[in-house]
C-alpha cells in the first residue's frame, strides 16, 4: 500500500496586515477538515507559517486526487468565511477561482505531494516559507542533493552514490508545464546555470538515481501568472524525505545557514535573506524577512508523529542574528539597485500606469 503526503497550503487571512492567521481561523481549518475528511485521509497536521496556512494531509489516494484537494480548497472557503466574520486582513486571498475545478493547482492554493512505499521507518521533512516565492529552494536544494560540500553522503553513503535527477519547471512558460529533467552530477554546470534564475526556472522535483525513488516535491505556483496583476507571494512548501538513500536531516538543513537573498519581502517586491524560523512565527520587519520553517514528521501506516521543530535550536539563533544583519544591511539602500527587484518582478501594477504617466513627459533634448 503506497502512502500519499499531501501539503495544500494557502493565505486566507490573517491579523494586523499580514502577520499571521487567528487562532480561530486555524481552529476552523481544522475542524472542516476533521469533519468532512473521514474515510478519505488518513491524518491531518495544521500549521502556519506567517499568514500562510499549511494542511498537511496522509492517505492513500495518489497525488493529484480530486477529493483530498477539493476536501482541502472546501476548507479554505469554510475558513474563510470565519476570516470575514472576523475581519481578519486579506480574507480569502490565495483563493483565485470561483469554483472548484478537479485540482487546486492553478487556483492559488500552493502544493507539494509525495506518494510512496513507506520505509519501514519514514522521516520526512516538511518545509513552508512565507514572504518569497518557490524559487527560494532551488539554491538550499541544489546543495543538499548535489554538492558534497553540504551532503556528505554523497561521497559516503553507497545508496547515493549514483545522485540524483533534477525535474526542473520553466515557470515562466504558462501554457503548461514546460520541464527539464537533468541528472546530479553529470549535469551539474547545465543544472546551475538555470537555477541561478530563481524567478524562471525552479526546482519541481527530486528523485534518487540509486533507487528511481521520489525524493522531493516543491510547490511551483506563480500566483502573479494565474492572476495576471499582484495577490501576493507564492509562499512555497516542499515536502523532503530523508535518511538512507536520501540525505540526511541535517544535510538537507546546512544549507539554511547561509541566508541567501531571495525575492520577496515587503509587497513581494524587494530581495532579502531567507531566515530560518522556528514553526508557527510571525511575520515582522519589513513585512518579512523571507522566511522559512521546517517540521520533522516520521510517518508510519499513514500516521504522522508530532513534528519536531528542526530550526528550534541555539545553533539558528546565531543563524537568525546574521540573516537579521544581512537584512538591515540590504535595505539600508532602500529601493536602490538590487536592494528591490527588477520591473519585472515587481508585484504592484501600480508603477506600471507610472512609467507610463513618465514616459509622456520625457523629451528628447534637439
Ligand atoms: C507580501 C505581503 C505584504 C503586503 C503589504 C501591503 O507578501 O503580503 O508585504 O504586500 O503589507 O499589503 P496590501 O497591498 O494588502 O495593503
Ligand atoms: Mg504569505
Ligand atoms: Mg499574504
């Protein structure tokens, strides 16, 4: 019997801007989904991450299952009529559609599924950012599957000896999924020259070349492509497993430490560093930093463990202490150069009708 993993995470509001969901938004959540997911899952585990809420569900119907997503976009409609009643900011933000229509992707919910033959035991990672869009993994995730300089297991361990294929989305392209698939380390120059383009090419999946087993799954939405105008960030989740024939906890975190710049940040507009927070923090500072928090499940017959909290350790306190000095030295410059991202990518059409309001003013001296 395969196991299926499935993430659905959304922002249906939150308090005082977008800080972080209320208690009794996320209590209701839980509760549609206890009492309309019988018979369909297996277990469930909610969760924030700044103003995004995260439904972590097991069972046994295969990824991209109709049920388990619209038992998911149901609950975030359910949610967010309590978010009205209470007035909560941004309510019902991620949701983009009207109506339901067989898959949440495409609809503004983000999601990262896994289905596989559960390990006799089955750690697995579970990590949700808020404030940056899916982009934000390539780096992180290039270096746990890829570099030895970070996963040791790669010269180590025999079960990974032969590494890993890269599934690589051009998000750029949306007639529909334009990928690649590149294998670790044959490919390795090909696999980096796209991944430096955090905003074009992302990481869609990871598989085990030792094994043809799945590794990891990313969230590849583009709210700004299925909107066409800005609502917010992707605010993307991935789901790692680990251990054995995939890289360790630990290597898979070591990358965290580096606080790479990310876009995001304040309006979805601005790069910064993605800080590594412990589960369920608040949004603060610029309306950022880009953040990311990681749950540690083993999962066994379809039942989850309590999480354990991977960045709640004294070691990401220094972490968080340099992420906070790279943030502030960055926004010292303001919106100057690289400190805000290119026209592009900016999140707000409003500087759209300015450039043109300035283009008619300009002349060109005879
Ligand atoms: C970024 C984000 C915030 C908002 C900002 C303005 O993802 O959610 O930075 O962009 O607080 O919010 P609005 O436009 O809703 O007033
Ligand atoms: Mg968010
Ligand atoms: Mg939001």
């Amino acid at each position: 019997m395969k196991t299926t993993l499935s993430i659905i995470k959304a922002d249906i509001g939150s308090i005082g801007g977008h800080i972080k969901p209320s208690r009794k938004l996320l209590e209701s959540v839980r509760e549609f989904v206890n009492n309309n997911g019988k018979g369909l899952i297996d277990d469930l585990y909610v969760s924030h991450t700044g103003d995004d809420i995260a439904l972590l569900f097991t069972h046994q119907k295969g990824t991209e299952n109709e049920d388990v997503h619209k038992l998911a976009w149901d609950a975030f409609v359910a949610g967010t009529e309590v978010a009205k009643e209470q007035g909560l900011y941004g309510a019902g933000q991620d949701l983009l559609k009207d109506a339901f229509s067989g898959n949440v992707k495409g609809m503004g919910p983000a999601v990262a599924e896994l289905e596989f033959e559960e390990r006799p035991n089955e750690p697995f990672l579970f990590f949700a950012a808020d404030k940056t869009d899916p982009g934000a993994y390539n780096l992180p995730v290039f270096l746990a599957f890829a570099d030895p300089m970070f996963c040791s297991g790669l010269m180590l361990s025999p079960s990974m000896a032969k590494g890993f294929k890269f599934t690589i989305m051009d998000v750029g392209y949306t007639e529909g999924d334009r990928i690649i698939e590149l294998n670790a380390p044959e490919d390795l120059y090909d696999i980096a020259a796209l991944l430096r383009d955090n905003e074009r090419f992302v990481i869609e999946s990871i598989h085990s070349r030792n094994t043809g087993e799945i590794a990891a799954s990313v969230s590849t939405t583009r709210l700004h492509n299925i909107a066409g105008k800005y609502t917010g960030k992707d605010d993307p989740v991935m789901l790692v497993r680990v251990q054995g024939s995939f890289p360790a906890t630990g290597e898979v975190l070591a990358p965290y430490s580096i606080g790479h710049y990310v876009a995001g940040f304040m309006r979805g507009s601005h790069t910064g560093p993605l800080m590594p927070l412990r589960i369920n923090s608040p949004v603060s500072y610029f309306d950022g930093p880009p953040m990311v928090s990681c749950h540690a499940f083993c999962v066994h017959n379809g039942n989850l463990t309590e999480p354990a909290d991977a960045f709640d350790h004294p070691f990401w306190d220094y972490v968080r202490e340099k992420v906070s000095r790279k943030a502030i030295e960055l926004r010292e410059q303001g919106f100057s150069g690289v400190a805000m991202l290119p026209y592009s990518e900016l999140e707000y059409g409003g500087i759209v009708e300015k450039m043109k309001r300035l283009d008619k003013l300009f002349k060109v001296r005879g």
